[in-house]
C-alpha cells in the first residue's frame, strides 16, 4: 500500500511539473523546466531526457569490455574477486541509469519508475563502495584499511536503506551521505601511504577521479537551473570512472604494482 500510494503522488508531482514545463515553453525555453517543489522529482524536458540516456548509456558497452579485460589481467584470487566487484559495478551504474532514464521518457509506469529511481540511487552508493574495493584489497593498508573496507559497504547499505525509505526527501543529507562513503576511505588510504611504505603510485589518479565527481555535483542539484544539468552530471561520472578505471588497472593489475599476493 506505501508504494502504491507513493507511485501515485509521484505521478501527480509530475504532472504539476509537466503545467510547469508548458509555461516555460511559452516563454521560449525548451532545454529544461522549473526546479522541483519541495520533496518533488525534476521532470526533465524530451531534449534532456534524451541526453540522460546518451550520456551513460554509450558507456554500457565499454564497462562490459573492462570487466572482461580485468578479468583477464587477474593473476590472483584477490584479483579476480575485485575485478568481478569493480567490474560489475561499472556495468550496473550504466546500466541501471539508462534503464531509469528510458522507462522516464516514456512516460509510462510510474511504480517501475519509482523502484528504478530507488535502484538508480543505490547503485550509487554501490559504485562509490565498488571504486575503493580494489586499493583497500590489492594493497596492504594494515589494521585501517581491513576496517574501511567493511565500513564502506555498511555505509553503502545503510545509503541505500535511506534512500528507499526517505524517497525523494531530506535531499541535501543525501548529498551528506554520497560524500561521507566517498571521502573517508580516501583520507583512510592517504593516512595510510603516508605513515608507512606502501607503494603510493596511482593514488594522484584516484584523487583526481574523486574531484571529478565532486565537480560533477555541482550539476547534479541543479535541475531546472542548468539546461541538462543532469547530463552533464553524467560526464562527469563518467570521467571520473574512466580515470579511476585507468589508476585500477594501471597500478593494481600490473606485476610489481604493491598489490598483495
């Protein structure tokens, strides 16, 4: 009955955001529609729908291509165990993303739409969990690092359980949430290095992928503001993906890297 009732009012929250969407046509304007209400989902125009899912969902294809290569550069168990993690994250993150966004252009069943909304935010906290997966598995980062390995993914579950109960509210402690998972195994991994002898290389590469996503949430709270403002979010998910893809495989899949045996 919740999610019933919850499908329900998101259908009439989209449609006082389509009236929005008209008046802003009138005056001109058609890359994008007013800022949602409060606890309300943006309801994006056809032209930022169709970017939403261009934008990640060229990028199916290739996570495909770099699971199976990760796969393939895998010499140990531990290896192969990051690789099937890290891999299938990067394949759901797109994935899932264009699903939603497909199945919000068309317009049509808003209780899939809402359980793909709730499995597109997830996939989030699973992604960020995913990305430090490797450096906290690959790498020994002592006593801190075996403890921030677990935390990462009771913060992703506990991420992902907010989010499903507090749909579409308290959005800016979300926001609190994505950058807790995201920033303490960082510093974590840094202490670490800098206390002791471990291999440091590829650590500049995971830094610059986390300011990516970091610049990239500049954009993603602002729907109705910036034209395709969630598209560009997507590129720069995607960029910052691609450079902490590159520092994995570069520095953790080669012999001699300092990864663990």
């Amino acid at each position: 009955m919740a999610h019933t009732s919850t499908s329900s009012k998101e259908t009439r929250m989209r449609k006082n955001n389509n009236l929005d969407g008209l008046a802003w046509s009138c005056c001109g304007s058609k890359l994008m529609n007013k800022p949602a209400g409060k606890n309300m989902m943006y309801e994006p125009t056809n032209i930022e729908h169709i970017a939403n899912c261009i934008t990640h969902g060229l990028w199916i294809i290739p996570s495909c291509i770099g699971c199976l290569c990760m796969l393939h550069q895998s010499t140990t168990e531990q290896h192969k165990y990051s690789a099937i993690i890290y891999g299938l994250s990067l394949i759901c993150l797109f994935s899932v993303s264009t699903i939603f966004h497909l199945v919000a252009w068309s317009g049509k069943t808003s209780t899939l739409r809402f359980y793909l909304h709730v499995s597109d935010r997830a996939v989030i906290y699973l992604f960020i969990a995913s990305s430090y997966t490797p450096w906290l598995t690959l790498r020994d980062m002592g006593f801190l690092g075996q403890t921030m390995r677990w935390f990462i993914w009771v913060m992703a579950v506990l991420g992902i359980s907010y989010n499903y109960c507090f749909y579409e509210k308290y959005k800016k402690l979300e926001t609190f949430f994505y950058f807790v998972i995201g920033f303490l195994p960082a510093i974590s991994i840094v202490l670490t290095t800098s206390l002791s002898s471990i291999n440091t290389d590829g650590l500049s590469e995971m830094a610059l992928g986390g300011l990516i996503y970091v610049l990239g949430t500049a954009f993603f709270k602002s729907d109705g503001i910036i034209p395709c403002s969630h598209a560009i979010w997507h590129l720069f998910v995607a960029g910052g993906a691609y450079v902490h893809y590159y520092a994995v495989t570069t520095y953790l899949y080669i012999p001699n890297s300092g990864e663990t045996d």
